[in-house]
C-alpha cells in the first residue's frame, strides 16, 4: 500500500482523485446549506388546514394558477397547479394544489385527475380565508422553473434544482476511481446515495468511506443496501428518486 493509503486493487487512484474527493465534500455542504436556506418540505393541504385553524400560520403566499388578488376571470377556464408557501418555523413549507374552474374541468385533464390529492373549485385563498379569517395572501407569478420533489418530500426552486444532481455525479467519479472504500462495496454506497439521505451518505463516504480498511471485516454488499433503502424509506412513505 503506498504512503497515502489510497491504491485501489494494486493500482493508485489519479492523481486529481484527492483535490476531486474534497471538492465533492464541499459540494455537499453547500447543498446542505442550500436546502436549508432555500429548500421547503412538501407538505399536504390537510396539514395547511390544521396550522391555520390552530392560527400558526397568519400569512401564505400563493405562486401560480388561473387568477390573482383580484379572482378568477370569468372567460378562463381549465386547471392548473398552484403552489402555497407558508411557514411556522424551519423549515418553510409548500403546498401543492390543483385548481380547477369546475368539476368538469379537472375530469377532462387526465393529468390532474390522475394526480389530483388536494383540489380548490375556483379562488385559491377563499377556503384559506374560511379556516383563518385574518390570513394575509400574498399573490406571485412563478418567478422560475416550477420547482421539483426531490429527496423524498423536500423541493428546491428551479435554478438550484441542478446542484444535487451535480453532487451525485461528482459521487460517483470518486467512488469509481477511489479506493475500495470500507464499511461498504462501491454499489452499496451508491445505494444509499438514491436515497432522501444523499446529502450524508456523500460527506460519510468522503470523510470516511473512502479511506481503505486494511482489515478483512465484512461490508455491506449492493444487494442488502438496495433491500434496506428499499424497505425503511418505502415504509416512511419517502423513497422517492432524485
């Protein structure tokens, strides 16, 4: 084994493979910092309901749909998604809703009637107002690319939506060009990296995966990492690919 505890199977990584691992180890702390500044966790409209019926929250902010602040116009018809961003605290939270000008509408979208969990009939803050009658509504046009779910049920706005997937690619180079990494086979981590968890699998791997185990203890193979991932994050209702 050479000085620098990294040959990989008799064969030394590349030379740009130690600036490559610390650079990803700071790719994934500014995704961290990102998520927590800039993300918000999806969270369903019954969940809206019940925050603004116990007052915790006095103000949303409503991006998209047929109309504004000043209603529906009665030429428009047709469906569209709505996004409502509130918060009682960190995280900041959206909710995703549909809305429709009439029944009729959202049953003749296919789209929205396949995934429609939560519809409003007509003006958005109107049932908001019912549950909490002081509420202040706020009214934007989506500034940028509809933002995705990413990582279970969090969700970036669109100009960052990028970084995690840049993140995983930095991953995978230096897992395939590192050394056998230890705890784990090199497609364990990489599923656990598919997972709500990548922004700590990734600095777990860089800080201590990846350095060589001289012993010969066992590591969790591919087969029961992929069973593993599969059954805590599908049972917690958040496996959800990135």
């Amino acid at each position: 084994m050479s000085a620098s505890g990294v040959e990989r199977g008799g064969e030394q990584p590349p030379s740009w493979w130690p600036v490559a691992r610390w650079s990803v180890l700071a790719l994934s702390v500014l995704t961290l910092a990102v998520f927590a500044v800039q993300g918000h966790l999806q969270t369903s409209y019954s969940d809206l309901q019940q925050a603004l019926r116990q007052g915790t929250v006095t103000e949303v902010r409503i991006e998209g749909g047929l109309g504004g602040a000043d209603g529906i116009d009665p030429a428009v018809q047709g469906v569209a998604v709505v996004h409502v961003y509130w918060d009682t605290g960190w995280p900041s939270r959206v909710t995703r809703l549909w809305q429709t000008t009439s029944v009729s509408e959202l049953n003749s979208d296919t789209l929205a009637g396949a995934e429609a969990d939560a519809v409003v009939i007509g003006p958005v803050d109107d049932p908001l107002r019912m549950e909490a009658p002081g509420l202040t509504v706020t009214f934007a046009e989506p500034t940028e690319a509809s933002a995705g779910a990413i990582f279970g049920r969090w969700e970036l706005p669109g100009n960052w939506m990028v970084l995690p997937f840049v993140l995983l690619a930095g991953f995978f180079l230096v897992l395939g060009r590192g050394p056998e990494p230890r705890w784990a086979t090199r497609w364990a981590w990489v599923w656990l990296s598919l997972t709500p968890v990548m922004v700590l699998v990734v600095p777990l791997y860089v800080l201590f995966g990846a350095r060589p185990d001289p012993s010969s203890a066992r590591r969790l193979t591919g087969g029961w990492a992929f069973l593993i991932t599969l059954i805590v994050f599908s049972s917690l209702g958040v496996l959800v690919p990135i």
